[in-house]
C-alpha cells in the first residue's frame, strides 16, 4: 500500500512500463494490434491477431452486434484470436462476426437457454460449497462441487444437473473447500483479520481510497497496514455476500499517495492503466499477500458461488492458485489492465484448484470510484503524462510515474529525495538494485522466477520494519 510518500525502488521505474514478472512464468511480448483489412475477400475475414484485452473489447461489441445469435465468446491463447459462439444458421451473421475479426463457431446452446439453465441450479440446488459458470468453450455451464457435498447434497446437485441434459451443463468435483481467503496474519489488517488491497482509485468525492474484498470490508470497518498498527484507512461501502465481493476503503489522509500500480515483489511493479472486463482463455496474473504472484487463465464469467456465508454473484472463475490472506488481491493482465479482486475458491498454491474474482469494473461502477490516484495527494502527479511537471520536478518518466512531490525518483534507497528532482526513470530500471527486499537481493529486472517468500516477506528487510506490509501499492 502506498501512502504519504513511494519509496524511491518503486517510484523509479518509468510509468507505463510492465516490468517482468519474475513468478510462475516470464511474461510473453504483447501480441501483434490487430490486423489490417486487406483487398482479398479471404483475407479481409481471416481471424485477427489481438491482445487478450482486445479481444475482450471486440467481443462486447460482437455481443451487442449479433444480439440473440451471440452466444458467448472467448480467447484462444495458442492463436491470439477470439473464438465466437453463434447459435444462428443466418450465413450473414457468421460474416458480420468475421468481418469483425473474429473466428466464429456455431454452437447449439444460446445465451438465453444457459441463462435458464443457471435458474433452474439457483432454484434447485443452491447447496453450500458449489459453483456454476457458463463455459464458453464447452458451450455448457461447468458446475463445480468442492469436498463437502457429499451424500443426499450430492444427490440433489447431480439430479439437477442431469435434469438439464447432456449438452446443457457438466459437473465435477473439487478436492478442496470452497472458502473466501481472509486470514489472520499481516498485508493489510483489521479486526484480527489478514486480507490483500487490490488496487488504488480515487473515490467520487476525489478522495484517495482502495478497492479489496467485500468479505475484508465486512470482516472489519477499519484496516492497517502492520500488524496491531494504527488504523490507516475506513471502510466506505462493502459487498458481501450477493451481487458481488468488493469493498471501496477510503485512506484517513486525504493527502495520502496512492499510485495505480501493482508491487509484484523484488522492488518491481506493474503500472495499473485501465479497468477492463475479463475474456475467457485469457492469460491473468494474480497477487496476494501470502502467495505473492501466480499467473493462470479464465475459465469462466458471471459465475454463482455458494460460499458458507452466503452466495455471491457476477464473478470470475479462473485456475489461478489463492490461499488465506490473499483476499482481495488484485488480479490484472501483462498490459496493466485491471481485471478483479481475490475473492475465494478452493485448494491452495500447492495443489492447485478453482479460484473466484471480483470484476473491477462492475465493482467501480457500484461503488462510483475510478481507477488510479487521479488528483489526489496534494498534487503528486499520479497519472501525470509524460513532460508534466510534478510539484517542481521533471516528470519525465510515462503516464502515471510519480516524483514524490518533486523528489527525485532515481534516487536509490535510503536516499531522501531533494525537491525539484529529476523524474525521468528510463523503462525497466530499477531504484537501488541489489537492495534487500524482504531479506533476499533484487538484482535485477528479471528475478528468475524466484522471490523472497514469493514476492517479499511483509514487514521484515531491512528498513521495511513497517514498509512492506501492505505492499505500497501492495496487495
């Protein structure tokens, strides 16, 4: 979490820049932008080659295109097309589809039918421990049952699940329990509870503030960044459990810096730049307090969850690893885009298993905040573009780098920022390299895929008695 000032191995990297992941996997290039049309009536409707958040912006547009005959969509990964679903034998909806640029499938099941056929589950079978979402590669709705379903529950869950036919919905089960992942220990505490910030936004009123988890938010009205410390933000609205998982929680100083950008250990971050939807197949990063980074694809959207607590709707299912205390970590692509918040699931980062996320923007939208610092923190840039001048220094670095309110962002650490200093970090540098991040030596820009205690030990290096704990920026 960042606030009142950035530590100088931090503020260095210039804005913009997605720095690599040194995690359980080394970020693959940006895929190609799309291609250009071409004269030849084959090629002007071959698939084209996207970015997964490109993919997911063509598929909103196909949906409202097609109407009826959409019947979902999703990315293939292997040939960086998106994949969509028609379920109509109008030969001029395929070529709207791929004229488009996407790869079209006809499919059997519509929209409207596996909407149904999730009512009919809500009605019959909302059983503590289950899970459905729609599947678009299946075209059917995956249904999920973790350890504890078991006997007349799983009956019950596999009647209906049956009743709905063969080509409607599949189930399976999980070896785990399906549990939020809130924990006791550190990252950013309230009420004896341990949970993750997800990302930084700036509140309607203009005033700094966090998005987490809505089970975090209920769990406790205000939250700390260490252990037994003060209490450093206010819980202003939180979700939990029904139409979402998410909390928005203001800082208690409205001078408080708070950068769009996500610390994935090692003294490196990833520049947050948008909220955007999620497309399934679509490769997402996640990181948490306890596991730091894992990486993972989407596997399903709109999914129902059936927690002890109650159930939460509209969320993401992916294959992402989670354990306690990761809760309401952020999850986001390689290209900064913000994509959701941890919410729960089953098994751990040992064994694997299914994880549910909170979308970011729904959660924006209900909560009414925007994504990033805006103007908040007395005039400390974040968001500043590039050439802006940033409280007397030289904001040289890209969009959303930050100076320290005219403090010198290269400088390397332990070193106090004189004002009026040069921002102007080259891409992928880094502050003080070798320092100690949570006892272990970032040496570089790559950390090879291995982090002190999977991305950082929160609260111990040297100097970071208090630093780290919720991340600065942390989630």
């Amino acid at each position: 979490m960042s606030h009142k000032r950035i530590p100088k191995r931090k503020a260095a990297f210039a804005a913009g820049t997605v720095v690599a992941l040194g995690a359980a996997a080394i970020l693959l290039p940006n895929a190609n932008a799309s291609q250009d049309g071409s004269s030849n009536d084959a090629a002007a409707i071959a698939p084209k080659t996207l970015k997964a958040t490109d993919a997911s912006d063509l598929a909103s547009q196909l949906e409202k295109l097609l109407g009826d005959a959409f019947a979902g969509s999703y990315y293939d990964s292997d040939s960086q097309q998106l994949v969509v679903n028609v379920v109509s034998g109008d030969n001029n909806v395929v070529v709207q589809a791929k004229k488009a640029g996407a790869k079209v499938r006809e499919v059997e099941n519509s929209l409207t039918e596996l909407a149904a056929g999730a009512k009919t589950l809500k009605e019959e079978a909302t059983i503590p421990g289950t899970a459905w979402a729609v599947d678009p590669r299946t075209n059917k709705i995956l249904v999920t049952a973790d350890s504890t379903v078991t006997g007349d529950k799983w009956n019950t869950l596999e009647s209906t699940v049956k009743s709905l036919g063969s080509d409607m919905a599949t189930v399976k089960k999980s070896a785990g329990t399906f549990k939020t992942f809130v924990s006791g220990g550190d990252a950013i505490f309230g009420g004896g509870a341990r949970c993750s910030l997800g990302f930084n936004v700036t509140a309607g009123d203009g005033s700094p503030a966090f998005l987490t988890a809505g089970h975090c938010g209920v769990a406790a009205e205000q939250w700390s960044d260490t252990q037994d410390g003060q209490p450093i933000a206010t819980v202003d609205q939180a979700t939990f459990p029904g139409d979402g998982d998410f909390a928005l929680v203001k800082y208690d100083d409205p001078a408080t810096v708070a950068p769009s950008e996500v610390n994935v250990g090692g003294g490196q971050t990833v520049a947050i730049n948008q909220a955007a939807d999620a497309e399934v197949g679509a490769q997402v990063f996640r990181m948490g307090s306890t596991t730091g980074l894992a990486d993972g694809q989407v596997l399903g959207l709109d999914a129902t969850v059936n927690y002890p607590e109650g159930t939460v709707t509209g969320l993401i299912q992916t294959d992402v690893c989670a354990e306690p205390g990761d809760s309401g970590g952020s999850l986001f692509t390689q290209d900064g885009s913000a994509i959701g918040l941890t919410s729960g699931g089953s098994g751990d980062c040992t064994v694997g298993g299914e994880t549910f996320f909170q979308p970011v923007t729904t959660a924006l939208q209900a909560v009414g905040a925007t994504l990033g610092a805006g103007d908040a923190a007395g005039g400390a840039g974040a968001g500043a573009g590039a050439g802006d001048d940033q409280a007397g220094g030289d904001a040289g670095a890209g969009a959303g780098d930050e100076a320290g309110a005219g403090g010198d962002a290269g400088a390397g650490a332990g070193e106090e920022a004189g004002a009026g200093g040069d921002a102007s970090a080259s891409p992928g540098e880094e502050a003080g390299a070798g320092q100690e991040v949570g006892g272990e030596q970032a040496g570089g820009d790559v950390i090879g895929g291995e982090q002190a205690d999977n991305g950082q030990e929160t609260g111990n290096g040297a100097g970071d008695a208090t630093g780290d704990a919720a991340g600065q920026a942390h989630n």
